[in-house]
C-alpha cells in the first residue's frame, strides 16, 4: 500500500497496510448485521398510526362495573348433584363485558364463581395497581382487539354482593399483546363466556393496606 507525501509516493509500513485491511474486512462482514438489525427493528415497529393509552388514576371503589349490556344471553348447560352450574353467557354487539356479568351474578345469585371467555371487543380500559398510591392506573385504547385470553372470578363483597373480577390479553391489529385488570370493554361482534358456579359461598374482606377486597377463604356468615 502506498501513501502521498510531500516528498512524493512511499510505501506505506507493513503493520498499516495490516491494520487498514482488517478493518476494511471487518466493516463488510458487519454492514450485513448492522443492515439485519435496523430491518428488525422496523418490523417490529408498530403501525404507523397506532394511538398510546389515554391513562387515568382510579380509586379501587371506582372501578365498579358501568354501563349496560341488553343484547346478553345466558344459557344453563349443566347442573351437577352438588350443586355446581355451568353456563354460557354470550355477549351481542355493543354490549359491555363488565356490566353483562355483573348482571349475570345478580340474577343468578352467584356466590362464588369462576369464568373464561373468547371473543372481540373495542375500546377496551384495563388497570395496573400501584400499590404505593392505592389506585389502579387505568389505560384505555379506542381500536378494535382480539381476545387471547380473559380468565375471572366472582365472590361476596364487603356489602354482600357479588364482585367481579376479570383479567384479560387482548391483540391488536399488530399482534401486539395488551392487558391488565379489566376495567371494561365493549363486545364487538361478540364475546363467548362459560361461567361455572359453585353453591358455597366465598367471600372477600377489605384489606386497609390496598384498600382492596380481596378473597378470604376462611371467611364464613
């Protein structure tokens, strides 16, 4: 290898001409990676368009469930001897998921129960609980999402009433996983519950560091 001086072209020493051809290897053999990596990166981008969360803070005894689902139908499949039902509750278009079970255990008078369900819903708001300050972080998106799995439970409250409590992961149009604690959701087209009861109840208590009601196995009245 040769270099350009004032007095004219020399060669340049042996150990350069080895440092430069190194490099020169080395930076084809990495341009490839690099190139791999910023194409992986872009992929898995979201969309663009895609909204952030609207967020807001909620007091436990503010997440009680609201709205109305008239379009819910509810259907008994099996009664056990021991008094064990199983039901599927299915969700119209526009019904709201929260609101429909809620009103499935107090006409069904459920004292404890457990649920799953598949489905679609839009607008959905699902909550973090911050323990440090005693209230969920509420996140809503308005898009349309798949149900990959929704899973809860129903139990005597403090006031004698049955509590829902639902968790869920929902897709977006991405195949982006979302989730949380269900605040509520809308059923879009639908949603497909089957709910199995149990006739012992099961009853929570008010626990004063979370200020949450929580399930308390040995709790009888």
């Amino acid at each position: 290898m040769q270099a350009s001086t004032a007095l004219g072209t020399v060669d340049a020493p042996r150990p350069i001409q080895m440092s430069l051809a190194m490099s020169s290897s080395f930076a084809r053999r990495l341009s490839p990676a690099v190139l791999a990596l910023g194409c992986l990166s872009c992929a898995t981008r979201s969309p663009p368009g895609a909204s952030a969360p609207v967020v807001r803070w909620l007091k436990p005894s503010e997440t009680a469930p609201h709205g109305r689902a008239p379009g819910a139908k509810v259907r008994l499949l099996t009664t056990q001897s021991a008094g064990t039902r199983t039901y599927v509750l299915v969700l119209s278009q526009g019904d709201q998921m929260q609101a429909a079970i809620a009103a499935f255990a107090k006409d069904q008078h459920v004292v404890d129960a457990h649920f799953s369900a598949i489905g679609a819903v839009r607008d959905p708001e699902v909550a973090w609980f911050d323990e440090s300050r005693k209230q969920y972080k509420a996140m809503s998106l308005h898009e349309q999402m798949e149900v990959l799995t929704l899973s809860g439970d129903i139990a005597l409250g403090v006031d004698g009433q049955p509590v829902v409590h639902t968790h869920l992961v929902l897709a977006r149009s991405d195949g982006e996983a979302w989730g949380g604690h269900l605040i509520e959701a809308t059923a879009s087209p639908t949603l497909e519950l089957y709910v199995t009861t149990y006739p012992e109840p099961l009853y929570k208590r008010l626990d004063p560091a979370t200020d949450l009601q929580l399930i308390d196995p040995s709790l009888e009245r």
